[in-house]
C-alpha cells in the first residue's frame, strides 16, 4: 500500500482560528499526543515569532518522541537580502528541529500587490532560500501559497515555482489552497499536472486545502488520488476563517475508504480520544456532528433503524464504530420502541425484561412530554434505567439544600449554598461560595463527597445550557437544563427540568455526579469486599 505522510499543523496554522489559545506547556501535549497518534511531522510555529514560541521551542528541543519529527516554520528571505543574512531564516536553521517548512508566493497577484518583487527575484528567493536551509543539514518542506490560485491566472509561472523549490533541494513541495476556494475537480485537474510534470525531480508531493467553500477533505483526498502523498491539515479542522482540513476526516477517509497506509490499527483507535482530547484542552465542546469521531456518527433514533442495527449493523453504519474508538449510540425519546431501551439497558450490563422495557418506554414518553429530552442526557436516562429496574444506589440521601444570592450596594454580587446529605448513615453539612448559585452548590456538594469519592475531582462540567420551554409564562416558565459533563476520558448528558432553574440545574448536577461515579463506586465496592 502507498505509505501517506501525515503532517499536522494544529501548533501553529490551527492557531490561527478564533478562541484558539494554548500555553507552551499545553501545546506541548498536544505534540505528545499527536505523536502517540502516529503523525509524521508536527509544525510548531516560527520559533522566535513571539515568547510562548519561544517557550514552545525550548521544551519541545529536550522532548523526545516515537513517531513525529518537529517542523519549524517559516518564510523565503526577504527581498534584497542575502538568504544567509536573513535573521528570520538564521532563526529556524539555528533552531534543533530537524525539518523546516518555508512558504512561498506563487500568485502573481502577491508578487505586484503583496511582496511587490519581479517574478524572476521571487523565483530566487524560493531556491535560494531553500538551498540555505538545506545547506545547513535541514530537511526542507516547501508550501506554495495560493497555488491554485496561481495555477488558474499563470499555469506556467506556478509549476515553475514548484519546480524551482525542488530543484533547490526541497524533500516536499506542497500546493496550497490558502483562500480554500478551490473545487475538488480542479484541485484534481491541477494535481494530475503537479504530479505529472515534477516526476522526473522524484520529489514529494504534497497537499494544504482550507475549508471556506466546504470542500477541503474533499479536495485533500482528491489529491492524494491524484498523486500527492504529503497531507497537511489539523485536529478537528482548526484553523482560521472557516479552518483547515480535517485530519481527524482524512485519516479514515484514506486508510479505510481508499486502501492507503496512514497508521496502525491501534493508533486508528485512538483518533476519537484524541480529538475529543485536544478540543477539551481547548475548552471546546467536542463537535457531535463530526463524521467519525462524533458523538452522533453511529447514533440512531428511529425505530425501524434501531431494528435493523441490531440485527446487522452495517445495515446503517459504514464502518465498525470501535476501529476509530467510537461507539454505537441508541437515542433515546419518545420516538423509542422497545428494542431501542433494551439494547441500551444491555450496553449498560442491565437486565431488562419486556414489561420493564414496556414500562421504561412508557415512562420515557412521559417525561419527555413534561420537557426531558433524553438523547442529549444519556447519563440520566442509564440513571431512570437503573431506577426503574431496581438497580440504582443514590450517592447521598439529600436533607436540604440552600442558596442565598446577595447583591450589594458597592455592586458586588456574592453568591453563598450550604447543602445537608446523608451518607451511610452519617451526616455532611457543607457551605461553599461560587460564581452564582448552581457553582455554589456544586462546590458544597463535592466539598462534602470528595474525602468519600475522591474520583469526583476528575469530573468537570464542559457545558451548560438553559432552555425554556413555554416562553409565554415569562419568569414563571418551565425550566430545562443540560449539562455536559467530562471525566478527561468520556463525556456524558446529564438534564433536570423544573419551574425553577435553581432545582433544574441541581436535578442535572446530581444526575451528572451520580452517573460519572458509578464505574469508580463500583470499583470501591470490590476493593472493600476484597
């Protein structure tokens, strides 16, 4: 099979992405991540571009890693200037990163309006600039911006820029789709050219599409079909304006649909974790929509669908959900038959016969009518399975809760809940501040639990969201809230419904707790009968 190198650029082009921030420390867990996923080449930025690269640069040199080599990068020298006197260009060849990326013009449009050099001087600044770097040991990438573009006012003038940049010693020369408005048909057309008329250079060819007309997997995999064997993209698509291509897309899309070789069946198994990681360690909800790794990819609702998944799944599903770490969903609302409550009673190891799956659907449908909405909370709905059947041990017996919200004249505004539990037979009393009265009562609560359930510290509320359901009672409307709630590891729904909002958050908060403690209290139960 043909071999894919797979380079990612989340560091430094999905940076550039709107409420995109990680520190040095943080970035530098992505890389470990994105190495133990089984990544060619990571892009870390420009090394000296700003502190924190800086920062980034210096941990990543005493780093080492199993499967990714480091790129750093850059631009082609300046005009006017000496490639070896270029400061930026002395920076990434002084810099430990074994690969360097530099990026070029290859639209005469920049070369006038832009750089405002003659096309024959940016030619020079490509090969000089490349056989420098070259020159100093490093392996060296070149990304031609606005290739297509180019290749669409000038056809010569561009493959001239590819063919320069590999005659001065590039390893890769990549065509860029940088305003990402390319059609797939004629990034296919372009690349058939691209492939075609550098394949006496035996370089590497290689593929960057941004997404701003919708079709940057698409046109990334329209490439590779073509010849290139280089794809650049990020996690998730991050990136500016409407982002990059989708690695966590494209990796799949190539080794499961098109027979090429990205990586290991284990690392293949880990794509769901690691994108759900890295959007968390942005404080991003993960997309449930995502094909592949999102929570609704191999979710179904329907009845008949649900029937048939269970007795082929294929017959609704493309893939196996496990082999990219995903897993089969059965939503559950008022649209659910039987079939739909058992299977998941099953996946949650429950034994439901069918006059309590009966009673199970009946009860589903009247609290949905009431405003539950059970397919978004599936930590509440395995909390009314086990309820229902009888297998359902409460976390605390609640005594009272209390929360006192106070607005001063200075304008501050402090917010004080003190709740009273019950646990095995002894009684917990803990008051706690908060930002509002929902965090108040969520830090009183794990104040009294953690001694008891230390695994409480490791769940943390990803989402939050209030909705109410008749707006025509105004402050006296009915109340639902959702919460997403995540253990590092899995993430999961909880819901509370209520005329007031305090008791509707409380209801979801316990049920969020109550559903994330039931591996670890489970746990605890053996240990102690050990």
């Amino acid at each position: 099979m043909t071999r894919i190198q797979l380079y990612d650029t989340t560091l430094r082009d999905g940076m550039q992405g709107e409420g995109m921030s990680l520190s040095a420390g943080e970035k530098l867990r992505v890389a470990h991540r994105l190495d133990e996923l089984g990544i060619d080449l990571i892009e870390a930025g420009f090394p000296s571009s700003n502190p924190k690269e800086q920062e980034l640069f210096t941990l990543l040199g005493a780093e080492t890693f199993a499967n990714a080599a480091v790129a750093a990068f850059g631009m082609t020298r300046r005009r006017g200037v000496s490639a070896d006197a270029d400061p930026a260009l002395r920076v990434i060849a002084d810099c430990f990163a074994p690969v360097c990326t530099l990026v070029g013009k290859t639209w005469t449009l920049h070369l006038d309006k832009v750089v405002k050099v003659d096309r024959e001087e940016n030619l020079r600044m490509i090969a000089e600039s490349i056989a420098f770097l070259v020159g100093q040991g490093k392996r060296v990438i070149y990304d031609a911006e606005h290739f297509f573009d180019g290749y669409g006012d000038d056809r010569g003038y561009a493959l001239r820029c590819l063919r320069t940049a590999a005659d001065a010693g590039a390893e890769t020369v990549v065509c860029c789709d940088t305003n990402g408005g390319t059609l797939p048909h004629l990034v296919s057309a372009a690349m058939t050219d691209v492939v075609a008329g550098l394949a006496e250079s035996k370089v590497q060819i290689g593929i960057h599409t941004h997404d701003d007309a919708g079709c940057a997997v698409a046109n990334a995999l329209a490439a590779v079909a073509q010849g290139a064997v280089h794809v650049q993209g990020t996690v998730n698509g991050y990136g500016e304006r409407c982002g990059n291509a989708n690695l966590i897309s494209i990796i799949p899309n190539l080794q499961l649909k098109l027979g090429y070789e990205c990586l290991t069946e284990g690392q293949l198994a880990s794509l769901t974790p690691t994108a759900n990681y890295i959007a968390e360690l942005l404080n991003f909800t993960p997309d449930p929509d995502s094909p592949y790794v999102g929570r609704n990819a191999f979710a179904h609702k329907g009845g008949m669908h649900v029937a048939a998944v269970a007795a082929d799944p294929t017959t609704f599903e493309h893939i196996e959900p496990a082999i990219v770490g995903n897993r089969r969903d059965l939503l559950i609302s008022e649209l659910s038959g039987k079939g739909t409550v058992q299977a998941r009673a099953r996946d949650a190891g429950i034994e439901l016969d069918d006059d309590a799956a009966a009673h199970v659907v009946a009860r589903v449908k009247a609290l949905e009518h009431r405003g539950y909405h059970y397919e978004a909370a599936d930590g509440s709905f395995e909390l009314l399975l086990r309820k229902e059947t009888g297998d359902y041990e409460p976390l605390f017996r609640l005594e009272s809760w209390r929360a006192i919200v106070e607005k001063r004249a200075d304008g501050r505004v402090e917010t004080e809940a003190t709740i009273k539990i019950w646990v095995d037979g002894e009684r917990y009393v803990s008051t706690a501040e908060g930002n509002g009265p929902v965090n108040a009562l969520d830090r009183a609560l794990r104040e009294a639990l953690v001694e008891i359930h230390p695994h409480l510290r490791e769940i943390d509320l990803v989402n939050f969201k209030v909705r109410i359901l008749d707006e025509t009672k105004g402050t006296g409307a009915v109340t639902r809230v959702l919460l997403d709630v995540s253990d590092g590891d899995r993430v999961w729904g909880s819901i509370g419904v209520s005329e007031n909002v305090i008791e509707a958050s409380w209801e979801a908060l316990v049920d969020a707790l109550e559903y994330g403690m039931q591996g670890s209290r489970q746990v605890l139960g053996k240990a102690s009968d050990a």
